[in-house]
C-alpha cells in the first residue's frame, strides 16, 4: 500500500512525470468539506496501490497558494490527477467514496 505524502509545490513536477498516476489533495485548515474529504482521501491508496498520493496545505508557502489557485479559485479541499507529466482532471469539493471512485475511475479510463 503507498503512503500519503506531503509535498510542497515545489516538489510537485518531479512526481507528475511519473508513468503512473499522481494525485494530489490541496487543503486548508478549517475548511469543513477538507476535513470531512481526508478521510475518503486516506483510503484511496488501498483502491489504487500503483498510484502515488500527494496531500498539499494551500496557505504553508504562495507557491502552493498559487499553484491552487492555478486550478481552482475558491473552493477546497482540491484533487488533482497527473500522469506521464500530463493534468487528467480536477475534483473539487468533498466526495463520498464510492462517487470519487466512480469518478476518477472515469478520468483514468479515458486517459489510458
């Protein structure tokens, strides 16, 4: 199983060349709909053991601040799904389970 790990966005373009997905979560602290997201955020690692995850705090450093604002301008938490270097897709908002898996299974489908 693959370990969540924090990154800065500064680290973020040597993960995104990877040959397998990438996905980030981009939060902030007090956001409501982040934190009820962790959680279902945390379980994605079991689904999805060849993909790396990435967890990002928007306001630790204006680089993540504008790299979230990059992709979403107003709402948190934020996923974003890279692979080969490539951005498949944005989520925005909190997602049950089974309705992100749905989803990104959809994005990663589409990109194959």
């Amino acid at each position: 199983m693959s370990e969540i790990e924090d990154i800065d966005a500064a680290q973020l373009d040597s993960y995104v060349e990877k040959e397998k997905p990438v996905l980030l979560l981009i939060w902030r602290k007090g956001c409501d709909q982040c934190r009820r997201f962790k959680p279902v955020f945390n379980q994605l690692p079991q689904a999805y053991p060849e993909a790396t995850f990435l967890s990002m705090s928007m306001f630790s450093s204006m680089e993540n601040l504008r790299l979230a604002e990059k992709y979403e301008k107003d709402t948190t938490p934020i996923t974003l799904v890279f692979c080969k270097g490539i951005h498949l897709g944005t989520f925005v908002g909190y997602y049950s389970l089974l309705d992100f898996r749905s989803k990104l299974g959809e994005v990663l489908e589409e990109n194959q």
